[in-house]
C-alpha cells in the first residue's frame, strides 16, 4: 500500500488566490496515483495520497524566510 504526501506551498497558482485549488489537487492525486499504477502496477484502491500545504512563513530558502529571498531576489534582478 503505498502513501505518497506531496509537500507543496500555500500560495494560488493564479493571480488573487491563496492556495491550490480543489480541481488541482485532484489532479495531483489522480496523476500520482497513475503513476504508481503504471510503474510498479499499485492499484489506484491502495494507493493514498496525501497534500501537505505548507504556509509560506513555515519555510525558506538561502538562509532566509522566502519572502525574504524573493525580495533579496527581485533587488538583485534589478541591479
């Protein structure tokens, strides 16, 4: 039985949204599932999957909280 979590940020992937929709990660589950299925033949009954959404301030990158990576990021592209 295989679970899969798929860690993903809290953040819309359109302008004015705050997270994933429900209709992306239901794609996300169908897609992995599929994947197992077609890979290592798991049936699509056993198999869970799991999204984890991850508040942009639980997380960093470059030593930095992201917003302030992406600031430091946006003034150098600027320089």
């Amino acid at each position: 039985m295989p679970i899969v979590t798929i860690q993903i940020t809290r953040e819309g992937t359109s302008p004015g949204a705050t997270a994933a929709t429900a209709e992306e990660k239901a794609a996300l589950i169908q897609g992995v599932s599929k994947l197992l299925l077609d890979v290592l033949h798991k049936p699509l009954t056993s198999t869970f999957v799991v999204i984890d959404e991850v508040e942009t301030e639980n997380w960093g990158r470059g030593g930095l909280p992201v917003e302030q990576f992406r600031e430091q990021q946006r003034s150098l592209a600027s320089e």
